[in-house]
C-alpha cells in the first residue's frame, strides 16, 4: 500500500487471530503473510536497509514475584526510530520498558522468560556486563528524579562515572545537552545551584539532558514529556525528532497525538499483553483490533 | 477606619470570627448517625491541635527545665572549685589540690580510639547489611541480635571487655602471655587495664547504636536516587561512593554522635574493666602538649597504658568520705557537661557542613 512506505520490520501481537488478518488483507504488506512468519524472516530481509532491528523480544514474560505483568511479548524494535509504547495505566508499558535495559533486575523478586536481543545478543546472557548495558541503553524515567547535586553536577554525573577527565569536554556536553533538552536558556546562569530547587517541568527536562550526556545507542523514555507545558513539550518532541538520526528510542506516552507526531511505530499494550503493533499511521488510522480502537478514540472501559 | 496609621497592633489571640450564618446546620450523614455540625466539628479540630502544641511545648521546656536545675545545683556546688588549676592538676589526697587533668586526657584517649574502631565497623556493617547483604534467615537473625545488643546493659559489655581483653580469658598464667618491645614501643597481651581495653569494650557498645543509626540513614535514601544512578551506568560500589553515602552521611553523623556522646559518660563498664579512678599521670605519660611533638614515641604508648576518665574521676571522688570531695565532683560534672556540649556542637557544625554539600 502506498501508505505505508516501508514495510515494517517489528513484531505484530503476539497472536493475532488469522481470521482478522484475512479479513483485512489489503491493510499492510505485513498481514499479507502471516505476521509471525514474516517476521522471521528477520529485519533485513522484510525491510531493507532502511529499518534494521535494533530490539527484540520474544515470548517474552514477566513476573513480579507471583504477579505477572507481561505476558508472551513478542516486539520487534527498529533502529534509528522511534517507536512508541501506548496503552492504559497499569498495563505494564514501564516494565517492558525497564526490561530493555535491565532495571528491573533491582527489583527484588523479578524474574522473566524467553529472550531480549539488542543486536541480536541476549542481554539476560551471563556474560553480559549490565553496567555496560545500561551505558549503551539509556533511560529517562517516569518520575523524574534529580540527584541532590548542583545542576551542572547532575549532567555531568554519567560522564563522571565513566571516567571522563576531561574538563572542556564535560562542559561542552553539559551545554549541548541541557540544549538539547531546551533547559539552557533557563539555567545556564545557575548551573552551581540545586537541581531539587528546579520546576517539576525542568527536572523532567534536566533528567532527559542527563541521559543524554552518557552519549547512549537506546534511549527509553517514560513519558518524558507528562509534566511539561507545551512550548516545552514541543521542544522535547523536535528534540526526538532530531535524535532519531542517531537513536534508537522507545517511548511511554499516554499523549495519542504525541504518538502520532514523533512515532514510526507504535505498540498497544494492554493489560500485560502486546495487543497490537504497527506503523504509527496504521495503527492509528486502521487499528486492526477492536481493542486498539476502543483505546485510540477513547471508548475504551 | 480613619486615615491614620496603627502604629502597634496590639498582640491578641485570634480576633473572633463572626458565626458563619447557618441556615441550616451542616450535617453530615455517616455510618447511620448524624454526626455534628461541620462548624463545631471545626472548631474541636482546631482545638485538638492547639492542645497538641501545648503538649509538645511542655514536653521540650519541661526537660529544658530539669536540666537547668541540674546545672544550677551543679554549679552551686562547684562555685569557687571550678579553677582553671582543676582542670591541669593531678588528683590529689586534698581535695582544695585536687584536679581532672588525667581523666579530660583519658576521655580524650579513650574516645578517640572508640570512634577510630567502632565507626568504620558500623558503618561498614551498616552498608553491608544495607546495600550488599541478600535478606535471607541468616541477615535477617543477624539484624534482630543487632537490635538486641543495643537494649545490652552497658555493665554486661564491661564484664565481656574484662574477659575478653583485660584478661583474654586468662591464657596467661604467669602476668604477661606475650611482651615484646620494638625500641621504646611495648606490646603486651592481655591488654590488662589499659585505654585499648577500655576503647574496645566501648567500641562493642557503641556498634549496635552505630550499625542501626547507619541503616536507617541508608534506607532513607531514596530508591530513585540509585535507580537513576544505575541507569546512567553507574557501578553499585560508584552509586554507594557518589550518591548513596553522601546523602545518608548526616543521619550515620547524627548515630555516631549520638554513640559517643553516649561513650564519654559510660561509667558501669569501665569500672568493670577496673579502670583507675585514681591516677596521677596521662596515658603514655604525656606530660605537655609540646611532647606530643618532641616525643611522638609516647603516642604509640598511649593505647597500652592506664588510663582514667571524667565519669571514672567523679566515681571516685563522690565515694571519697571528705565532704569537700563532693565540691570536686560537682566540679567534674561540669566539666564533662562542658565537654560533651562543645564536642557534640563540634559534630553537629560538621555535620552542617555535609548536608550543605547535598543540594537537596
Ligand atoms: N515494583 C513493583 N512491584 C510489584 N508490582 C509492580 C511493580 N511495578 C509495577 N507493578 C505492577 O505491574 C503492572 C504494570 O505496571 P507498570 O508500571 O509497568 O504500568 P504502566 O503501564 O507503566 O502504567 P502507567 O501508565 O500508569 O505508568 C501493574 O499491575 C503494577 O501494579
Ligand atoms: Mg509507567
């Protein structure tokens, strides 16, 4: 279809009924064959060289403790795009998203099956240093959380620890970065001052500067933009848009038209299950669940 | 009102609010009974806080009070024995010759060595428990006697001290199981009544204190805090180093000062050690401030000589059967009034000057 440029190269739900996918078989060339066999192909094959797959999961669980949160996900996460993760509060689009860089190993009593590749290697593999993950797939969190350090201080932080030295370097990046983040202007005359003494917006922006200055190949973004007004909202989406040249970033938003806006491709999650995964436009203007549907124009509940 | 300024208002209690008119007296409906009106429900509120006040305001100046009374029947006791030559003579068999001199040294001595053994133990153990240890059976048995040893008598730590290093369980038959010198440097085992016997025993006192004070600094971290540390690719040992420890250092601050503070006035313990009350020299036998310099030798001698304290000195004294000696003691409380004030200031300004360093 023209309307999709190029086909994708993630995952769809995990099963969707072949029923649906032979009702609609116009929709995508993904539901032409059925999802899952085309997905295995792997990225390369289905989509060229224009999306190749920089995450996966794959039957993928998790439990905490005896309450499981997500249930068989199977995502295929494209590189250089930005992929967003929607869907209702408590559906565990958090969990997927600390999956992907091992935060949830910190919470006591978490365990997962089935596979998560970046870059096609297990990072739940043995021989996985996650702190060398975690440099590689950064994260911006629901709760923004400064360190009780100047604001300068908190950029510099991730730089800091991997042993940077160099003084004119970490000065750049802070600058470039809290611009990045459209924080410059408002605190390049207090970079010695308290970050805690920020607006919950600026702490919000501050903590994606932060991620940003450890120069990340993934960036996972918890509603990055759920305190902010919408000059700066606008900023942080032009600011996505930018880094997807050199990122790959997955993003939480409860925000539609965000999604809509920044997004190549989003996922419905819903009540610990993938519901359904698409082109952004596919997804939002010919969702093939009922369930997405619900959900995209508000009739959900 | 006139155009004229109010130069003063006077002080009163809060003006009378005039009635709200009620039409109809709120009321609401819950569990079946009509409770009262929203008004007097209001007003019991406000009343209950104001009492609430009065009772915490009472509570403070209450001990405020009894330690004013304290002090002053202190000080009418010591007025005219409290000179600056009681705090540099020697105890004397006259009490108007009498000084604290060794016991301000010992305290010194004594507290030192406590802190340089009990704080990097409890704080260690602290972290370990805290940041490192699985919570299995073991820990969790671990934690609870930690719990227990700190509600420990302070005369058992004393009988434990005096097994464990005045005596070491008595493997020496003859006086000394092991002696041996390196120049003027003396090393001998058991330990016997001396300021490394004394800081050991009050070091097993104070670590409970110190351990408990310091885990609950660390977990009044926030959890965020380690989580964001962690995902800029933070090691655990750099999250501990850079954000962990420094915003729990001024709680394990407040623990520690609170545990010596505690060491400097224990007596019960001492006393079962067999410290000296009466003793006429310092430890090491430090003479003047200017030997520590000419003769560092006598520092390393410091742990393993006899030692006395304040509270050990007032003991002493308030056994004595002169009444003057009574003087005296009042003169030593002060003393160590004084002295516990001054250090615990001193703690609290450097504790200041850590939690200013974190930009909360
Ligand atoms: N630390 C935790 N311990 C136990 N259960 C948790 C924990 N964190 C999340 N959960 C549970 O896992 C499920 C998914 O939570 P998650 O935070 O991933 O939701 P979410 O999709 O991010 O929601 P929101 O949009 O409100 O942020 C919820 O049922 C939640 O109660
Ligand atoms: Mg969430």
């Amino acid at each position: 279809m023209s309307l999709i440029p190029r086909p994708a190269s993630f995952a769809s739900a995990a099963n969707p009924s072949p029923t649906e996918t032979a009702a609609s078989p116009e929709a995508s060339p993904l539901s032409g064959s059925h999802p899952v066999a085309a997905n295995a192909g792997g990225a390369n094959t289905s989509g060229g060289a224009s999306t190749p797959l920089k995450i996966e999961t794959r039957r993928m669980n998790f439990f905490y403790g005896s309450h499981q949160a997500l249930f068989d996900i199977n995502l295929r996460i494209p590189e250089r795009a930005v992929t967003a993760l929607i869907g209702p509060s408590g559906c565990g689009k958090s969990t997927y998203l600390r999956a992907l860089n091992r935060m949830n190993d910190i919470i006591e009593g978490t365990r997962h099956t089935g596979d998560v590749l970046l870059d096609s290697h297990d990072i739940y593999a043995p021989n996985i240093d996650v702190v060398a993950l975690r440099k590689r797939v950064g994260m911006v969190f629901q709760k923004s959380t400064p360190f009780p350090k100047s604001i300068f201080e908190n950029v510099a932080y991730g730089m800091r620890i991997a042993g940077i030295r160099n003084r004119t370097f970490i000065q750049e990046t802070v600058e470039r970065c809290l611009q990045q983040s459209a924080l410059w202007n408002e605190v390049k005359d207090r970079l010695k001052d308290s970050a805690m003494a920020l607006s919950g917006g600026q702490q919000q922006r501050l903590c994606i500067a932060r991620a940003l200055a450890t120069n990340p190949e993934v960036l996972l973004m918890d509603e990055p933009a759920s305190a902010l007004d919408p000059a700066s909202t606008a900023r942080i989406e032009d600011l996505i848009i930018e880094l997807k040249q050199n990122y790959t970033i997955v993003i939480v938003t409860h925000n539609m038209q965000q999604a809509a806006r920044i997004s190549e491709f989003t996922a419905f999650f819903c009540q610990g299950r993938l519901v359904e995964v698409g082109l952004t436009k596919q997804l939002f203007f010919k969702p093939r669940e009922k369930e997405t549907e619900d959900y995209i124009t508000g009739r959900f509940g | 009102m006139s155009e004229t300024p109010t130069p003063r208002r006077p002080l009163s209690p809060l003006p009378e609010k005039p009635p709200i008119p009620t039409t109809s007296p709120t009321t609401f409906v819950g569990g079946g009974l009509v409770e009262e009106s929203f008004d007097l429900a209001l007003a019991r509120r406000h009343r209950n806080g104001r009492i609430f006040e009065w009772v915490c305001w009472l509570a403070t100046w209450g001990s405020v009070l009894i330690l004013g009374v304290l002090i002053a029947a202190m000080a009418w006791q010591a007025f005219g024995w409290l000179t600056p030559k009681f705090l540099v003579s020697m105890p004397k068999r006259n009490p108007a010759e009498a000084g604290i001199l060794p016991g301000i040294v010992g305290t010194f001595w004594l507290i030192l060595l406590t802190a340089i053994l009990s704080v990097p133990l409890g704080v260690g153990a602290a972290i370990y428990l805290e940041e490192y240890a699985k919570p299995t059976l073991l820990t969790r048995f671990i934690q609870l006697n930690i719990a227990n040893l700190a509600g420990v008598p302070s005369i058992v730590y004393g009988i434990l001290g005096f097994t464990a290093f005045v005596r070491m369980f008595g493997l020496a038959r003859s006086e000394y199981l092991i002696s041996f010198g390196i120049g003027t440097f003396q090393l001998t085992l058991p330990f016997g009544r001396t300021v490394i016997s004394g800081a050991l025993t009050l070091a097993l006192l104070s670590l409970p204190v110190v351990i408990i004070a310091s885990q609950e600094a660390l977990r009044s971290v926030p959890p965020s805090l380690r989580h964001a540390s962690l995902a800029l690719g933070a090691t655990k040992w750099q999250t501990i180093r850079y954000q962990i420890i420094p915003s729990a250092l001024p709680g394990m601050m407040t623990g520690v000062i609170l545990a010596m503070s505690r060491a400097i006035g224990e007596t019960a313990p001492l006393v079962a050690i067999g410290a000296a009350t009466y003793i006429t020299f310092t430890p090491g036998r430090i003479g003047s401030l200017s030997e520590v310099v000419t003769r560092p030798d006598k520092l390393a001698q410091v742990p393993f000589d006899s030692f006395t304290t304040i509270p050990m000195q007032i003991y002493g004294w308030i056994n004595e059967a002169k009444p003057d000696f009574q003087h005296v003691a009042a003169a030593a409380i002060l003393v160590l009034l004084a002295i516990l004030l001054i250090s615990n200031g001193l703690a609290i300004y450097i504790r200041q000057h850590f939690q200013k360093k974190i930009r909360w």
